[in-house]
C-alpha cells in the first residue's frame, strides 16, 4: 500500500475534493527549484505557474498469467506559455527525471502524494501545447544485452544482479526487497542458469550453453516461473513482489466508496492444465512437469462431454535442476541399490549446483548453507524422478509414469564406497573452478499425506523401485509453485474488473489484495462481490482532472482453495517421435516378393 | 522623455460614478529589454535571480507569478523591473492605469505579521533616478484575501504617462523576505477605455461559473470534484451613445472603436473593472469572446452592443469570497 499523510487523506475525502497535479522536470538531483528543476502546477494558487493541462495514463497493468508488468508511455500536456516554453528551449532534458505528485487545494506541498517518477523522452509542441512524453525508469535500460550466467542463485539476487549490471543506480531498487531472505517462504528457492560444458554419458543435461538476451527477456523469465512482478513505485523505485495467494487483503471497499464497477468477464483466462519444461540440454528442453484439473476439465466439458482442456505451457532456461540418483539407501537383504518403497532419504548427484531448493551450498569452503535458505517442513522441495526403464513396479519397467517426492532436509555427503564407488572428491564446476558438492542427501518428509511420496496425484502410487543409474531427479518446487498459483486461480477462470472509488483510496496500490461489496458482480455460486471474494489488483490509475474523477483499479480474482487434488500427467523426460514401421514386403512361401502386375512390392500392415 | 497629459473631466466625473472602464494595450508587452529582479540590500542593488523569469509577469498570463530567488542575506525590498519600448506602433506607450494580477502580498504580509509596500514607478533610465515618478503605491498590513492591486488614479492626479522608458515594480517590506517570497503573476500598465456609462440593465458584474463534477456512488454518497470555481463571464448590454454624449462628455462608440482596435479585433486580453471609482481593486483580467463588435443602431445616434468576457485566472471571486 502507499502510504498518504493524514492530512493527504483528509483533503482527498473533504467536500468538494479539489485536486492538483505538481508536474517537477529535474534535470540536477540538487533539486533547487528554477536552477535544478522547475515544477508546473494544474491549477493556480500553488505558486508554481499553472500550466498543466493534463495527465495521461500513469499506471501499468500485470498480466495475471505472465506476471509481466506492461507500462504506458505517459503524456503531460502543458499550455504553451512563456514558462512551458521556458522549460524546453532552456535545456535538454531527455532521460531527466520527471516527478508527478498529486494534492489538494490547500494541502501543504509537503503531504503530497508522489504517484510516479519517470524519465522525460520527448515533447511535441502544437499551437497550443506542449506534450512531454515519458516512460517508465528502468524499462528504458532493459533492452541492453546480456550474457550474464548464474550458478545456485536465488531469484531475488539474481534479478538484483541484472539491474546493478546495467549500472541502474541503487537510489532506484529497494536492495532488501532483492534480498533472499526478505520472503521468509521462499528463502530456500534456487535457480541455476550457468554454462555447464559436460558431456558424460550420465549427466542428464548436456553442453549448456546460453544465447545472449535482453535484460528484459532475462528478468521476465525469472519474475514468470516466480510469479513475481518488478514495480516501480512513485519514487521510481524498483521492488521485487511475489504473488502470494494467500496474502490478506490490506482494504475493504463498501458500497459507499465505489462510484463505478465495471466487469469485464468472469471467466476469463480459464486454463485447467499447466506444463512447465525446463533442462536446456544441446539447445532441447529435456524436461517437463504437468499438472491437470480433471475435474475442472469435467465441469467445462462441451456438450458431447468431452472434456474443455486449455493447456498453458512455458519455458524457462532458469530451472535446471536435473540431476541422477546414485548411492541410495539400500535396504538389508537387497544385493541392488535404488530408491525403495520404505526409503527415507535419496542421494542425488549434481544437485549440489544445479540450482536444487534447499542447495545453495558455499562453494569452495565448508559448504554451508545460509541461515534461511534450508529446507524444513515449511520450506518443502519437490523432486520429480523420472526416465527410462528407471521406474520398476512388481518386477516389471513402467515408463511414463514419474513420481513426485516432499523432501524436508538436505545435507551434502562425502561420496564413500556405498555402491562400489571409490571415494571421490568434490566436482570441479568449469569454467570457474568453484568446487560445489557432488552429492546431496534428501530426507523425504514421511510425515506428509502418503509418507511424503507421490505427491500431486489422485490415486497415489509408490513404485517398488526406482533404479540407481536409470533415474533422473529434477527440482519441480518452483514449476510446481508457479502451476499451483495459477491452476488454483484459473480452473474456474480468473474474473476480471475495473473498479472506480473516490480518490481517496488512493493508498491502494497495484500487487495488494483488496475485498469489496456491490451487487452487479455473479460468478459460479456468488450472488455480489463480499469481503469473502479477494482480488488482486492488477493497476491502478489516478484520474484527478478527467471527467469522471475517481481512482481506477483493475482487480483480477484470488482463489486460494485447491478444490481437487492435481494430478501429473504424462511422462516427463524426452521422448523420441513415434515412429511408424513400415511393413515387411509380402512374400510368397517360396520367398519370392509379391508384386503386383506392374512389378512394385506389396507390404504387409504396419 | 516622457510626457504627461491627465484624464479628462468627463473621465474623472465617470470614474467617481463607477462608470464601466476597460483598460487595454498593457505597454509591459512591447519591451525593449528582458525585464529582471533587482535585489536591494540597504544603499546597494545588484541583480537578483529569479526562480521563475520576470517576464512572466508581463507575457498574458496571470497564474503563472514570477518570483525572485531569495538572497543571501535576505533583504527586504525586491524591484522587478521592465525596460519599456517606447515607440509601439509608432505611437508612444501610453499608460493612464496599472493593475496587478496574481500576487501574494497581501496574503504574505499576514504570514509575515510585516507591511509590505508595493509601489509602480517609472523613470528615464535603469538606475531610476532622473525622472523618477510614482504613479501608485499599495501599503498592505495582511489579510486573507489577493485582490488585484489597481490604480485608476496614477499619482494621484488622474495622469497620463506616454513614452516612459523605464517602469518597476518596487516590493518594500518591513524585514527581510525569507522562506515564502513575493510573486507577481501579471502586471497591466496601459491606457483607459472609460465608457459614459454603465451596462444596460439587468446585469450582473459578479456572473461565474464553476467546474465542478458531483458523482454518486452506490449508496447515494456524493463526491464532488472541483477543478476552478467562479470563473468570470460576465455579459455586457450597452448602450452606446454615437458622437459626445450631452451627458457624460463622451464618445462611446468611438471609445468601442478605439477598445477593439486596441485589442487587436479582440486577440488581446484586458482589464475590465465594473466599478473603477468606488471598488477598483474588483478588476478582472479578462478577454472578449467571442471576439466580436458589432453595435446594433436602432436610432441615429444609439446603437446596442453585447459584449462577452471571460476571466483569465487567479479569478477575482475566490479573492472576494474567501
């Protein structure tokens, strides 16, 4: 929320409201005002010459799904008077700061509220006007290219890391929102996009190696798999917000505070199956996690009742956690190792840099963990085990068929001579020469539903055996996050509204939670919107001078009810195109070819 | 050198009778230098920064003051100063009323618990000392209320300035001026338009509207949004007498001539001022729109004309009803 002064509120909700915009182009950060900057007013009285004629669009607006945040190039108009013209033809202000703050007649400047902090691109003179274009600050550094490689890294950090690397100054991202540790629910989240040359036969993914991108792409497809939204607030400065679905709302708007809802839809962005792949292996994403709502599916069939499946599919160069079990418990009177039906732990290799949750070990010392980053029962991971002829169910190998395993605990272990292999000393991580621990021990969290295993599925199902050698681990905790928030929040659709309050409720601002009343809202079981119905709000908009004066708000629904289990589907791991066999040519008993009259071969089915 | 003449008899008498007078062609705005704040600390001037350019007070535009930038140390009196062309379409400027729109004065004074004198002065050089003449000063000791700072009555003596070179504003003040500093929004030296008259009846000097959008939201709250109120437009029927008036001694349609003339066919802002002997300082920045003369004769020598104004801001009526 933003966080107006008292007497900011109290002017904003006193009869008649009388509001004013304070347009200040600052081209020295000295901020004297006629040496460093000059501010133009939209009404007079303020003692700023009152040349503002309007205030175009100031709020952006997230994209629930992609969690991207587009934002308007702003238009300020000014009368062309001396003062406006003074501003432009007395020096260049292109990529100068432009400060938008809003107050009432009679508020003292000091409570007014800043609602945007932009950069001056252009100015288009007219007969009448002058408008000044802008933009958003740091959306204009992020076309620059990068091939900036991260090993073990949290999200926070290595968006951070992005923005410093352009030289952003750090006046203009809040550092501790970036921090690992500012969202104590995710501290244990761990991603890897590194290049990484091997090419063993064992290792599952291979010759990572990473194009050069934006800035832009590389942040978007951190802030996707996160749910996370990088917002400018109204000092420009950049912070780093997770979508968390189980957030409260920080407002209830009455009936009384509305002067306008507008739905747009109910059941927009209606998705029932969501697919993460992930693993770059020789350009190809090897892998990929699926969860389905079949009963949704059910719920929207089309008349001849099959099914509605809308799949959403993203991927992501930012999770590749693969790793292979190895030197697994092996129970007393098994000559074979693997993971088993009564396992409690599973050793995996490579997850020790591969970007696994709950593994961002030190390198090259004692290879602890930072405090807050483990795993606990709060802090779960998932492993998804996976591949061919890996999984062995009553003496027999059943492919496409992974499983889903809570882990709680992980702890790096010394390789010894369990399972015939020689004492082996860390990995050497190329091209740097970190070393990073070769192995990792998860502990299972038996405790949970299914003593910790095959988790996600509607009828759970622990195979006999996974094969040591065969199995492929992959960390799905954070794919799985992001398919949870969204298959939680879309099966049913995601209801769409605009809202208008008075402006008032301009404390409100975009990624908080609010609830509201009003009659016209209906979806599925709700007769009006109530304080039971979150919404997120997706943008907000102040429209101080606009004929229909208020503040707006785009609110698109929360759900936080997880209805029916989710079930994996499919195979996970890469699959040859089926191939179809052509049929031998028919032959007679003599081994002669049939032919036909014409002399070509005849062939039997395929 | 400038030459002085006074108002006619006919002027004064329709002046004392609150008589409708425009005053047109403000001479601030044919200028033969850039104007600037001068900063006097005790004997001693020296130029003073100005953190909005002194030519906004003289380029038709009343809301957006200039003000100087306080000094170090702070000082007490402020000259805002204007080097007049004295040659404007071949005729000399030509200045019989002054007005002041947009300040702060009054108001600062009150903040300040100082007087605050306001005084417009010409003379033959920068230095203002040859030919040094006041023709208005202004002694404000606070009050809630702006209203323009108008003078009808130059030097007291209803004179007529034509070819003065040099013309200030000059803002004394009993201490030094820190923190808030004076502003002046538009300052009009020019020449009286003074009809034999007073608008036809019925009439109302005080017309305005205001800007204010009122919503309802769902439970019948109402939330308004003002954005100006008070805005002036006033609407003038006038008779006008063709040729001397027996009565008044004056020519009104040739006055009318002469007003849109000098509005240059209704381009150019002016002063209106409803009741320039009992009430100067209720004048109103105005402008004709439409941008029309046309008097209507319905007998030899009277015709009606109706003339439209709008107010330019800061508006007189905030001022007045505070």
């Amino acid at each position: 929320m933003r966080s107006p002064s008292a007497a900011w509120s109290l002017a904003a909700r006193s009869e008649p409201r009388r509001p004013v915009y304070l347009v200040t182009f600052r081209w020295d950060s000295a901020a004297v005002e006629g040496t460093d900057q000059l501010t133009f007013a939209s009404r007079p009285g303020t003692g700023y010459p009152a040349t503002v004629t309007d205030v175009g669009q100031l709020g952006g607006q997230i994209d629930p799904i992609t969690r991207e945040m587009t934002s308007p190039r702003t238009t300020i108009k000014l009368r062309r008077t001396s003062a406006a013209k003074a501003l432009v033809t007395g020096r260049r202000l292109r990529n100068k700061q432009v400060v938008i703050r809003l107050g009432f007649v009679g508020l003292d400047e000091s409570d007014y509220l800043t609602v945007a902090t932009l950069l001056y691109q252009n100015q288009i003179p007219d007969e009448h006007e002058i408008a000044i274009v802008c933009t958003r600050s740091l959306g204009v550094l992020f076309e620059t290219k990068s091939k900036m490689l991260f090993t073990n890294q949290h999200p926070g950090p290595a968006v951070k890391s992005l923005i410093t690397a352009l030289g952003v100054p750090s006046t203009l991202y809040a550092s501790a929102d970036f921090a690992f540790d500012a969202d104590p629910k995710i501290g244990h989240w761990n991603l890897s996009r590194h290049r990484d040359p091997r090419t063993e036969a064992w290792v599952p993914l291979q010759q990572q190696d990473w194009e050069e991108k934006s800035v832009r792409e590389l942040i978007s497809g951190i802030l996707q798999i996160t749910s996370t939204t990088l917002l400018e607030n109204g000092d420009g400065v950049a912070r780093f917000s997770r979508y968390d679905r189980d957030a409260a709302a920080v407002k209830h708007l009455r009936r009384k505070d509305i002067v306008e809802l507008r739905p747009i839809g109910t059941v927009e962005d209606l998705f029932n199956e969501f697919t993460v792949r992930f693993g770059r292996s020789k350009g190809e994403y090897l892998y990929k996690v699926t969860l389905e709502d079949s009963a949704a599916k059910l719920n929207y069939a089309y008349p001849n009742g099959d099914p509605f499946k809308m799949p959403q599919t993203i991927e992501t160069d930012w999770l590749n956690g693969v790793g292979s079990l190895t030197d697994a418990d092996i129970p007393p009177g098994f000559a074979t190792g693997g993971l088993y039906d009564s396992s409690t732990y599973l050793v995996v290799a490579l997850a020790g840099y591969k970007g696994f949750s709950g593994c961002r070990f030190d390198p090259d010392g004692a290879h602890t963990i930072p405090t807050g980053a483990e795993l606990d029962a709060d802090h779960p991971a998932y492993l998804m085990l996976t591949g061919s002829d890996a999984r062995v169910e009553s003496g027999r190998y059943v492919n496409d068929k992974p499983e889903i395993i809570k882990v709680i605990a992980a702890e790096f272990i010394t390789p010894t001579a369990a399972g015939g292999s020689a004492s082996t000393p860390p990995d050497v991580f190329a091209p740097d020469n970190h070393t990073y621990p070769r192995l990792v021990k998860f502990t299972i969290d038996t405790g949970a539903t299914n003593g910790g295993r095959s988790q996600f599925s509607s009828s759970p199902d622990i195979p006999d055996r996974w094969r040591l050698g065969a199995t492929i681990v992959a960390d799905v905790t954070i794919a799985l996050d992001w398919i949870q928030n969204l298959m939680t929040r879309s099966t049913e659709g995601i209801a769409d509204v605009e809202l208008r309050a008075n402006i008032e409720h301009g404390d409100i601002e975009t990624t908080d939670f609010i609830t509201f009343d009003d009659d016209v809202f209906l979806d599925f079981e709700i007769d009006g919107a109530t304080s039971a119905i979150t919404w997120e709000v997706t943008g907000d908009e102040p429209r101080a001078l606009d004929d229909s004066p208020g503040w707006v708000f785009k609110l698109r629904r929360v759900r936080t009810d997880i209805a029916t289990p989710y079930v994996i589907v499919g195979q996970s791991g890469y699959q040859q195109p089926t191939q179809l066999a052509w049929g031998d040519p028919m032959t007679f008993t003599t081994g002669d070819v049939v032919t036909t009259t014409t002399g070509e071969f005849l062939y039997g089915g395929f | 050198m400038t030459t002085t003449s006074t108002k006619s008899s006919a002027e004064q008498a329709a002046i004392a009778a609150d008589k409708t007078l425009f005053v047109t062609k403000n001479a601030l705005r044919s200028l033969a230098g850039t104007p600037y704040w001068v900063a006097w600390n005790g004997g001693t001037s020296a130029n003073a920064d100005s953190i909005y350019e002194a030519v906004w007070a003289a380029d038709g535009q009343a809301d957006e003051p200039t003000m100087p930038a306080l000094q170090s140390p702070a000082v007490d009196t402020y000259d805002l100063v204007f080097n007049l062309d004295t040659t404007v379409d071949g005729n000399y400027n030509r200045i019989s009323d002054v007005a002041i729109f947009g300040h702060n004065l009054n108001t600062l004074s009150l903040a300040m618990t100082k007087t605050i004198t306001v005084s417009v002065q010409i003379a033959d050089s920068s230095a203002f000392t040859t030919g040094l003449a006041t023709l208005a000063t202004w002694t404000l000791t606070g009050g809630y209320r702006d209203l323009p700072l108008v003078s009808v009555d130059l030097a007291s003596a209803y004179t007529i300035y034509e070819g003065a070179p040099w013309l200030r504003v000059r803002i004394e003040c009993t201490a030094a001026f820190s923190g808030t500093m004076p502003q002046i929004g538009e300052v009009f030296a020019g020449r009286s338009r003074q009809l034999g008259r007073r608008p036809d009846r019925p009439f109302d000097p005080r017309s305005a509207t205001s800007n204010i959008t009122r919503q309802r939201t769902k439970t019948g709250s109402i939330a308004s949004y003002e954005r100006y109120t008070y805005a002036g437009d006033v609407r003038l029927t006038y008779t006008a007498y063709d040729g001397t008036d027996r009565d008044t001694g004056l020519d009104d349609v040739a006055t009318l001539e002469a007003w849109y003339q000098d509005l240059r066919g209704g381009a150019e802002p002016f002063v209106f001022i409803d009741s320039p002997g009992s009430a100067p300082e209720e004048a109103q920045f105005v402008a004709l729109d439409p941008p029309e003369r046309k008097i209507n004769f319905y007998d030899i020598d009277l015709g009606e004309i109706e003339i439209a104004l709008i107010e330019y801001p800061p508006f007189l009526g905030p001022e007045l009803y505070p």
